[in-house]
C-alpha cells in the first residue's frame, strides 16, 4: 500500500512541476517539505534557496526557467518525437487520447495551458490518475482491478512516455539554468525507468 501512495505522489510532483510554472504554493511545499527535496538533491544544496525570497526566485529564476525549456527552446510533446514531420498534433488523432477516453481522463486545457494532449505533464498525470484507480483497487482488495490497472500502467509507460520522454528530459538537464528543472529532469527519467521495471516485475 505504502508502495502505491509513494507512486502516486511522485507521479503528481513530476506532472505539476512540469506542467506549467510553480506558484509560491507549490514552491513552499518543496522548500519545506524534506522528503521532497531529498528529490532535489541539487536545489537542496542551491545557495538562493534559502537566501531569495520565493516570490523572486519564481520571478527571476524558476518561471522564465520553465519557459525556456518548455516554450522556447524545447518541445515537451510526443508527436514532436515520434512523427517523422516533427508536427504536433493538436487534434482528435493523436494516440494518447484513445487511452485518455478508455480511462476517463480528461485534459483540461485552459488549466493546463497546453496545446495539446501529449504534453509531458498530461501524460505524467493520467499515469497519476492511473495509480490513483490502482490505489482504490487496492483498498478495495479487488486483485484483479489492480492487476488490469497495472498492465495499463506499463502498456502507457512504454507505448508513449519511455518512447520518447528520455530524449526531452535529456535535453532539459542539459539546457536547465535552475537546479530545480536539472533535477526535475534527472529525478523524472530515473523514476519512470525504475518504475517500469517495478511494474514489469509486478505484472509477471
């Protein structure tokens, strides 16, 4: 149990922080909270951390930060890596929406301020919303729920975020100028490996 609510909260953490900018809500709770920024151990370390206020470090360090690396020099969205044109694809035809539907997961775009549904963080928060439907199983001891939920889990992890997510997170330690989104970057390829090879074993 304690296996699947880690999962779930990882999951939301990494879709948040890489969804849109952080607000001084979101921000707070990873200063002050010590087993998230054991995530971040290089933010940890971050000197400005502690001594800049939290609306300037959003301001002059972590939004235009998050611009950069989402908006203006890299493409956070699937169909940008996997279709030969490079094109996104904004319409009913892109794969991830046939899984959404399946599984009742619906992108709010307004909120989200996304193009499209296979941005990196939509597709981080329908695995969320994925082992939220595997946490209820759970609890409800319905084994065969948590099985069917955990080979969709991996069926989504390899058929979409591990096809193409390594190459963008790459690109994003690389191209990062805050410890925050280095280490976002770092902690989210790790994770979505190692959780893959903990649903392969679960799923034998």
């Amino acid at each position: 149990m304690q296996k699947i609510k880690s999962r779930v909260n990882i999951y939301a953490l990494m879709s948040r922080i890489l969804l849109q900018e952080l607000d001084e809500k979101t921000l707070k709770m990873i200063k002050e909270d010590e087993n998230i920024l054991d995530f971040f151990p290089t933010l940890k370390e971050w000197k400005q951390l502690h001594d800049v206020d939290e609306n300037k470090l959003l301001q002059e360090y972590f939004n235009p930060d998050f611009v950069n690396l989402s908006v203006l020099h890299l493409i956070p969205y699937e169909s940008f890596y996997v279709r030969e044109d490079q094109m996104i694809e904004t319409g009913g035809a892109n794969p991830v929406t046939d899984m959404y539907s399946a599984y009742n997961f619906m992108v709010d775009y307004e909120a989200s301020r996304t193009v499209s549904s296979d941005h990196i963080g939509v597709e981080l928060e329908f695995m969320h919303h994925l082992c939220l439907a595997e946490l209820k199983a759970l609890e409800d001891e319905n084994e065969s729920a948590v099985k069917e939920v955990q080979v969709v889990q991996k069926e989504f992890l390899n058929k979409h975020l591990l096809k193409w997510a390594p190459l963008y997170l790459i690109n994003m330690k690389y191209e990062a100028r805050t410890p925050l989104y280095y280490d976002a970057a770092e902690m989210t390829m790790e994770f979505l490996l190692s959780d893959n090879e903990y649903l392969v074993e679960k799923i034998k």
